[in-house]
C-alpha cells in the first residue's frame, strides 16, 4: 500500500528495475543499463513537459547525479521512479532558473466541478489516440499543477502518493490536478475529432497555455 492507503502502482517491469538497481547498487554497469532502459522513456517524457527540447539535456544531468548518489537509494523499482523523477524535477527547476523562466502558477478551474473517473481510464481514451509528441504538447498547454500530474501519473507512471512526494504535496490534491487535467485532454480530444481541432502553438514548456 501506498501512503494515505492508497495501493501502489505498480508497473509490469518493476521487479525486473528493482533487481537491476539492486545489482547496480553493487557496481553492475550493465544493471545500471537496464535501468536506465526502463526509467528513461518515462522521465524523457515528464522533462519534455516541463522543459521542451531542452529535455535531453537536462535528462543527462540528472542521470549524471543519479549515477553519483545510486548508492544512497533504498526501494523497489517503483521506488526507483519516484526517486529518479523527484532528481529529474529538481534539474529541471534549476535549468528553468537558469534561464530565468518559471513555470507559471497554477490556474485552478474555479468553476468546473468534476466528476470522479469514470469505469474506463481517462487517460487511456485521451492518449491512445494520439502520437506521444501530440500527447505532450497537449500536456504542456494545461496549468502547472495539472501537466506535472499528468506527466507524473501517465507518463513516469507513478502512483498518487508517489507523485505526491516528487511534488511536495497532499496526494490528494496530487489526484484531483491529474484528473482534471485528463479530463481537459479528453474534451479538447472531443473537439479535435468534432471538426473543431486543437491550436498548435509551437513548442511550449510547462504551463504555457494557448
């Protein structure tokens, strides 16, 4: 179980990442390479949300600093993730700061009251349909706190509570910014395949909205 009594959200391969960290942890360099192959999708896609094409870059510093303190770890594999996004996250702050740009605040909608997820996954219907980078740019488009939940519990996979920690807050909350979030991708998905279509921008980072 999860804090706050929440199970945790376990990923098909976790057994397979926790064994590899264990082994790298003891100075496997080819452990260390499963691990890598397994996190690294997931975190590419959380930093592309918050950075852009900057996110290549700022994956190799925290694979850097990863690499430097694995030995400090203590987990499972999805321990792991949660880690490893929370060293990402920080990264890529700093990279922001660095360029002087900051995520924008969060914008809660103060006027929509959301229904709980349905029988079907919300984030299955609204990204199945589209290709990862389209995914993302949806994502990048939504408020701060929504993309960083999305981009944590669909894409690095984490649970509520995981996602929580990496953040700094109350699962809950954690839970309601992901599901408002899906629910924004779901309707602008509706009004894509109503003929309505979707703004393009260009490339965002996170947070800034059409």
């Amino acid at each position: 179980m999860g804090q706050g009594g929440e199970p945790r959200r376990a990923q098909p391969y976790d057994g397979e990442l926790g064994a590899a960290v264990t082994r790298a942890q003891d100075g496997d360099e080819a452990a260390f390479a499963v691990a890598y192959r397994i996190v690294q999708p997931g975190l590419l896609g959380y930093l592309r949300g918050i950075v852009g094409d900057d996110a290549e870059d700022v994956a190799s510093d925290a694979w850097l600093e990863i690499a430097r303190d694995l030995g400090r770890f203590k987990g499972d594999g999805a321990g792991f993730r949660g880690w490893t996004a929370t060293i990402a996250r920080h990264r890529a702050l700093d990279h922001l700061r660095r360029l002087r740009v900051r995520p924008r605040s969060a914008v809660l909608d103060q006027d929509v009251v959301l229904d709980l997820a349905g029988p079907h996954s919300t984030h299955d219907e609204a990204l199945e349909s589209l290709s990862t980078e389209h995914a993302l740019e949806l994502v990048r488009g939504l408020p701060r706190d929504q993309a960083e939940a999305v981009l944590l519990r669909v894409v690095v996979g984490l649970d509520g509570p995981a996602a929580a920690r990496v953040l700094g807050k109350r699962p809950g909350a954690v839970r309601t910014a992901a599901h408002r979030g899906l629910k924004r991708l779901a309707h602008q998905l509706g009004a894509a395949s109503a003929g309505e279509g979707v703004t393009d921008g260009g490339p965002r980072t996170l947070g800034e909205s059409t």
